[in-house]
C-alpha cells in the first residue's frame, strides 16, 4: 500500500495519474495546501521542501521499513522501477524519456507555474513579469510540439512512458492560462490520445476534496510568504 499525500493541481496529478496507470493500491491523504497543511511537521518529515505530492510506499522492493519519497520527477521513476513499467530498459530509450521527465521539471511546470501565478493569481499585475513568462511558455509548448512532431507518437519515443504522465498535467493549464493546442498540432493530436486513456480519467478524478476559500491567507500559503515564517523553526 501507498500513502499518497495531495492536492488536486498538475504536480499532484501527475502521480495519482502513474498510480492509477500502475493500478498500484494507494490511499489517497489530502493536504489542503491553501489552509497551510503543507507546513504541518508530519508532512515536513515526508516533503521537506513543504510541497505536494509525497508518498510513502509501505512495501518497498527492498522488503525494508517504510520509504517515503518528494519530488515527481523522482516519485515517477522510483515507481517505475518499482513496476518495470512506463520506463525502458534500453539504456538509449531509458535516457532519452528521463531527458523529458527533467525538461518538464525544470522548465515546462515551473515556468507554466509563473506565467499561471502572475497573469491569474498575483494580486498586483505586472506586464513585464506577464510578457517574459507567457513568452517562455509559449517557446516550451513550441519544444514540446516539434518534439511530438518528430516522434510521431508520445513524448520520449513510440511508447507511452513517465515523460507524458510528467507533462500531460501542465498542458491541462492551457486554457485557462489563454493558449490554444490550434497552435500546436501536434500537442493537440496527443493531448486528445492521452486525455482520453481510462487511468488518465481516473487519475484526474482523485481528490476533488473541498478546498478552502482562495483568500489572502490562502494566497500566503500557496505564494511562498508562509515558507519565510518557517524558516529557523525547529
């Protein structure tokens, strides 16, 4: 059994997502980030980087005690692993959907993340801030897209891997965050084949929990201000 610990938003799906695509057995433990449960030291000693999701596998592959894990990018490799599924063996194959599992870490949800924080959430808008992070996110969908282009398939090559569990989540945001997939052929045709797998459905269906009012407490614990005040804490 794992203990999934989340909240409904892109980095959360992706690994109620893998979990459904795996059909591991996993309990699912809300954490209402806009009340700050985050910060809670129970989910500090799991996440110390105080964000979602996190898991704890109670049956790790080493037999051993309990292991529990932060970050996606590792959580969706460590599952992996633990499965033999969703990632190649081949050492060029195996490299190549890794790549795009990194390129989504550092590039297409952080930035995404920005342009989403600044152009629909900041309380204060800032044209320049707006225009350098839509700008970005506009080159990353356009990596994403000739990539797509050239494989003709899926993100890391023609099978489903760890590398479209990681980025299909964030391209979700696309509307909301004003792009259209008209622009991005490519994007579209597999957003549409992913979108509709059934395990996709289900994983995009966990934890629709109520959530708290999205007021200026909320955005202290969404937005970072909250961290500061954790800073020397025991």
């Amino acid at each position: 059994m794992i203990d999934l610990h989340y909240a409904p938003t892109p980095n959360g799906w992706k690994i109620s997502v893998m979990l459904e695509e795996l059909g591991l057995p996993y309990t699912v433990i809300p954490i209402n980030i806009r009340a700050g449960e985050q910060f809670k030291p129970e989910f500090l000693s799991i996440s110390p980087n105080n964000r979602i999701p996190a898991i704890v596998d109670h049956a790790p592959a080493d037999g051993g005690a309990p292991f529990s894990m932060f970050e996606t990018g590792a959580i969706l490799i460590y599952l992996a692993e633990k499965t033999g599924r969703f990632l190649p063996t081949d050492m060029r194959a195996r490299s190549h959907a890794v790549q795009w599992v990194m390129w989504q870490m550092s590039g297409l949800g952080p930035m995404l993340g920005q342009h989403g924080h600044f152009a629909l959430y900041a309380s204060e808008k800032i044209p320049y801030a707006i225009e350098r992070y839509r700008d970005e996110a506009a080159r990353l969908y356009r990596v994403l897209d000739t990539q797509l282009g050239k494989t003709g398939a899926y993100v890391a090559g023609a099978e489903y891997s760890i590398a479209d569990i990681a980025c299909f989540p964030w391209t979700m945001t696309h509307k909301a965050q004003g792009f259209t997939l008209d622009d991005y052929p490519n994007i579209k045709r597999w957003y549409a084949e992913v979108r509709a797998r059934p395990h996709v459905q289900a994983g995009l269906a966990i934890g629709k929990f109520v959530k708290e009012p999205f007021d200026e407490e909320a955005r202290k614990n969404m937005f970072g201000q909250k961290a500061k005040e954790m800073v020397g804490r025991k």
